[in-house]
C-alpha cells in the first residue's frame, strides 16, 4: 500500500525507522538540529523515491544510505568545523538512564559526553563505521551496501576504526 | 592485514570463532596483547552502551505533512478509473482487443529459439563473448590506467561478498576479466583501489539501483 504513496501508511514506516536514522546522522553531524532537519529531508527523500525502492535490500539499509548522504552533503556544505555539539542545550534528550542513583546519573552523562566527543574526533569513515556497526549493529553485509564498499573491506575499516577509538580513548584519558 | 595478531583480532571481534577458539585465542596471549584485546573490548562496550537519542514526539507527523501525494503509476490509475467506471459490454471488448493488439505488436519480434541463439559478432560495449565455442564465458573490460586494483561485481558474486573476481591489469591501461556466466541478464560494476565504485561506461544498458547508482547491464545469450 505504502508503495503507492498513501501518507498515512509512510507515517507508520517513520516511526519503525526513525530511530535508527536519528542515533546514525546525529553520531555523523554531532549537532542535534542538523540532525532533525536532516532526518526529515531524508524521510521526505526516501518517500519520493519510493518506487525506486525494488525490495531488494532492507529498507533500513536503504533507508539509513539515503540519511548518511544528506547527512554528509551537511558536512561538506558547511564543514565539520562548522558544526558544534548541541546535545546538551536538548537537556534531557537523550534517553534517561536506567539508574535512579543521582550520583550515577551525573557519571553516565559524562561518560556519554565524553564518548561522544572522541567519536566526533575520528576520521567521517571510520566514525561511519562504528556507528553502524558497534552502535546500531548492522552486518558487515548491511554496511558494505550502505557505504558502498565490499564486505572484506568494511571489516578492515572496523578493524581500523576500533583501533583509532581505542588509541583516542587513551588519550583522552591521559 | 597479513600480520596475524591483527587478522586473529579482526576474527574476534568479527565473532568468526568458535567459544572454545575464543577461550584458547585469550588464553595464548601475552601480558600487553591481553592489555590491548581488553581495552579494545572496553572502547566498543562503550560505544554499545550509548543510549538512542530521543526523537522528537510528533517527528512523524512533521514528515507526513512534508510530503506530497504520489501521482499513482499508470496501472493504478487505470485501475482506479476501472473500479470507479465499470465497463460496459462492448467497452471490455474492445479493450481485450487493444490490449491483444499490442501483445502482437510488442511481441512481434520473438526471441529465437534456443537452437538459433547466437554470440552478437560484435562486443556488446564493455562486455564481449569469448569465443563461440566458450559458450556463457564473458569477458569484463574498464579502461583506468590509474588504477591499483579493479574488482567485477554484481548479481553473480552476491556483490563481492560471495567470491572475489579481480580483473588482470594489461599494458594499455585496460583491464580485464572473463567470467564462465549462465545465460541471462546480470547488472555489475567495477569496484576501484577497493573504494570506488564506478558503472561500465560501454555497458549495453544502466539501471539505477536501490541507493542511487547506476548499474551497468549485461546479457548474456
């Protein structure tokens, strides 16, 4: 039915996908209203495109290699140094902690600021990479087709990828 | 990569061994390798660990109001109008009779039988047959001089993730690979210095993908 352009029936395929397009574009950008804007453009986009759509890959991948490109059509426009990390002025944007221990809550945020500015520092492709695979957990073979490289090599930049994370871990640290 | 601590580490965190080959792999480390396998691991916890960013209670609803009804394929709209118009004797006649009309037409140049099949003598654009006697052997050319390596792939090896098929670079900057196919109809593509992507420039027909590309399309008799 969606096919045919029945917007009602598309507003249900945002609400099953827009998660997973969030969490990738915002790690991309780092900039939670780019995010939205680019979320939404993506969506618009991927309704348009609809009948180009032959099923014959998920429609999250699909889906999720329509958002990377907008995404980084942002990124190129305005260049990254352009870009801040907004999150915090979101307050409680991101999800609320499991934990009811206040002392905890406090630490979670600043683990999870500080993880997401040693992502940001990464090379775009490699932080791609992470993202979709560590964070949303694609398949290697679900990656390949969203970033357009082959299977062996989307291993190989994980490989790549998980070392610079760890080595900007240490860093950070230190 | 050819380091095997680095390719025992892909491995690992690929889940591509076993638990007892997990178990004996961290069992065989020394001291500083444990040290980077644990804080490898520790950075991808991380990474695991963090949570969704919320969405946007009505994002749903701004997206529905951004678009624009899509104009209904032929077929729908024929359709459509038939459900809303239903046809009358004569009418559904005459339209069996167009529609017959333009099965004679369309398919007036039949495909030959399969005892007549024969290799086009001349290349089809970047793909030719090799040879008739060969039958169902393809040979994939690009020209690109700068290249370091060229890889063919397509609906026949999963895209390169079934099977590798690396093209022989040859000394007028072409490259080259011949490929035992089934007859029929297969989109491809070349696969550059393991990074770019690009379409056959002489293929025989394009086709768009499902993420923007164009595909180059062969058939092969």
């Amino acid at each position: 039915m969606c096919l045919n352009g029945e917007k009602q029936a598309y507003g249900v395929l945002v609400e099953r996908y827009q998660q997973t397009v969030f969490n990738v574009v915002y790690r991309l950008l780092g900039n939670y209203a780019m995010c939205e804007e680019v979320c939404q453009e993506a969506f618009v986009n991927a309704y348009e495109k609809l009948a180009q759509f032959s099923g014959r890959s998920k429609f999250s991948t699909w889906l999720c290699q329509i958002a990377l490109n907008r995404g980084r059509d942002v990124l190129r426009r305005r260049g990254a140094q352009d870009i801040h990390d907004d999150l915090d002025d979101y307050g409680d944007v991101l999800a609320a902690a499991e934990t009811t221990n206040p002392q905890r809550q406090v630490e979670d945020k600043q683990t999870q600021q500080r993880v997401r500015h040693l992502l940001a520092t990464l090379p775009q492709q490699y932080r791609e990479l992470l993202v979709l695979k560590h964070i949303e957990g694609y398949s290697n073979e679900d990656i390949a087709r969203i970033l357009g490289i082959t299977v062996e090599n989307a291993k190989i930049r994980a490989f790549r990828a998980r070392k610079m994370f760890r080595q900007a871990c240490e860093e950070g640290m230190s | 990569m050819k380091d095997t601590w680095d390719q025992a580490l892909v491995e690992y965190f690929e889940g591509e061994m076993s638990p007892a080959q997990r178990a004996d792999f961290v069992a065989s480390l020394d001291e500083a390798q444990l040290a980077e396998l644990t804080a490898l691991g520790h950075s991808v916890e991380q990474l695991v660990n963090l949570p969704d960013v919320v969405v946007p209670h009505n994002f749903a609803a701004q997206v529905v109001s951004r678009v624009e009804p899509l104009r209904p394929g032929l077929r729908r709209r024929l359709r459509l109008w038939l459900e809303e118009h239903p046809l009358l004797g004569w009418e559904a006649g005459a339209l069996s009779f167009v529609a017959l009309l333009v099965v004679v037409v369309v398919g007036g140049n039949p495909l030959p039988a399969p005892s007549t099949i024969q290799h086009s003598a001349v290349p089809l654009a970047g793909v030719q047959t090799v040879g008739l006697e060969q039958a169902h052997h393809a040979r994939f050319s690009l020209y690109a001089p700068q290249a370091t390596t060229v890889a063919l792939i397509g609906d026949f090896n999963g895209w390169g993730s079934v099977q590798e098929i690396p093209l022989r670079r040859q000394i007028d900057g072409n490259w080259v690979a011949d490929l035992p196919l089934p007859a029929g109809r297969y989109q491809y593509a070349f696969l550059i210095d393991d990074q770019i992507i690009v379409t056959d420039p002489r293929a025989e027909q394009h086709v768009s993908d499902d993420f923007g590309r164009r595909n180059a399309v062969v058939t092969v008799l």
